[in-house]
C-alpha cells in the first residue's frame, strides 16, 4: 500500500537493492509495514506486505535492546544464529571477520534476516562463510548505539577503563565493573560476543589471534570519545578502540559465562 512519492529527510537504505536513498531524493513507504524503497525499485517489490505484529518485528536500525528476546540471557537472534553457523562451520576458515564477504550477500542476508523478526530463515544455504560474518559485523555496526556501550554507560567510561589505568589488576576490576552496568541486553551480546572470539582466537587455522580481532572489531563494538567525531578524531580513537577490546577478551571467560549460561537452553537459534 504506497503512499504518494516523499522527500527523504534522513538518508536509509532502500529495502529492495540495499543502496541508500539520499537526502532530498524520493522514495516510497508502504502504509502497512513502513517498507521504503527507491521509486525505480517498486515494480521489484513484492506486491503484498503482510504487517507483522509489533512485537515480532524488528526495526531496521535501534539499539541492542530493539532486537533482543524478552527472557535472559537478553541476545538477539541474529546474532546467536550468526555465531553458531561460524563455529559451526567457520573454525577451520583462515581470517574469519578480517577476509570479507561479497558486499552485496551481505546486505541481502542482513536484510532478510531483520525482515524475518525472530523466526529467522537458516544461514546454512549461505555457501560462503564469511558473508555470515559480514551480517553479524554489518548489524552490530548499524546499531545506534555502541555494542560495548549503551545509553547508561558514558562515552569515555569503558575506554577510560581498560585504557587510563595503568595496573592491569586495577584495570580488570574497572573494566569488570563498567560491563556489569552496561544495559542487559548489551551486557549479555557482549558476553557471548567475546566468548565466541575467543574460540576464534584459539582456533590455529583461522590464524585470527587476539590483537587482529581487536582491530576487526574495535571500531565496530566501542564507540567514538566525542558524538560527532571529525575524520582525525576518528584515526585517533582507532588504536583506542582496539585497545578496549583486546582487554575485554583478556578477561576470563569464566567471567563472561557468568552473564549468558544461567538459560543456555534459551541461546539455542530456531
């Protein structure tokens, strides 16, 4: 059910080719399922939408809390689904999360996956496994908000963390303390992120060691030191980042088993 052509204000990508739509262009949005799309793209939409109950639903950006399940341990799907298809298959893979994927499978299967809500199709069709590790960096990157961060935790507290104090002891007691007050539902994707790297870290085929999965990921878990980084201030804050996330995967995993295993049951993707 299209509405008339409207004038992006906000630039999106368009829910059919996955190219943005940018300011000032025209687009069309459904009345029913809020699907927007190019207006080149309508005749490859699917002619009937059927709206999904809210609650099923997910948004095609937010923050962690928007995708994750109402029972702990609070991780979205998508990721539990992501994680379990590369250890699955993906441990014998030299350079999982550094070598990418084809760009355009990548957002196709992102796409399809936020289209799914929680009932999500299986990631086994997807031949090439480091597609299924774009979608899980590509969704975690979309986040509104930083993984490793969230609306209760301050923009410098966890780097001021794992960065500022020079005693590694005094460093692990402040870090443990900032990723025990982070939302929970960032709390626990944290947790059972950093339990999944570090099978990766220790896996010898996929020669992904702690500091090359820091750099993979600092950028994508820990957030800028200011809301509106300059291009600088973002070549700055990179060794940074990466900093943060090699000391979140130095902490034990008993540590991070302490947040997703009192539900295991619940982890276990449909």
């Amino acid at each position: 059910d299209p509405v008339p052509p409207l004038q992006v204000i906000r630039p999106e990508p368009c829910r059919v080719c996955g190219s943005r739509i940018r300011f000032g262009k025209t687009a069309i949005k459904c009345c029913q399922c809020q699907l927007l799309l190019h207006t080149k793209c309508r005749e490859q939409c699917p002619s009937l939408c059927t709206p999904r109950p809210h609650h099923h639903a997910w948004p095609r950006e937010g923050v962690l809390a928007d995708f994750a399940p109402s029972t702990p341990p609070l991780v979205p799907t998508l990721v539990v689904q992501c994680v379990t298809e590369v250890e699955t298959r993906g441990l014998t893979e030299t350079g999982l999360y550094r070598v990418p994927g084809a760009e355009q499978l990548v957002r196709e299967w992102k796409r399809k996956l936020l289209r799914a809500g929680g009932a999500l199709p299986a990631l086994s069709s997807v031949t090439d496994i480091h597609v299924v590790c774009g979608v899980l960096k590509d969704f975690l990157r979309g986040l509104k908000e930083p993984l490793a961060e969230g609306t209760a935790s301050p923009l410098t507290l966890l780097p001021g963390a794992a960065t500022d104090i020079p005693d590694d002891a005094a460093s692990d007691t402040a870090l443990r303390h900032v990723v025990s007050k982070l939302p929970p539902a960032n709390r626990d994707t944290l947790a059972f992120l950093m339990l999944h790297l570090l099978r990766v870290s220790h896996s010898p085929d996929c020669k992904m060691d702690v500091l090359n999965l820091s750099r993979v990921f600092g950028p994508t878990l820990v957030g800028h030191s200011s809301a509106n980084p300059t291009p600088l201030a973002i070549m700055e804050d990179t060794p940074r980042q990466c900093k943060v996330v090699a000391r979140l995967l130095s902490l034990p995993p008993t540590f991070w088993r302490g947040f997703v295993e009192t539900e295991q049951e619940n982890l276990v993707p449909m």
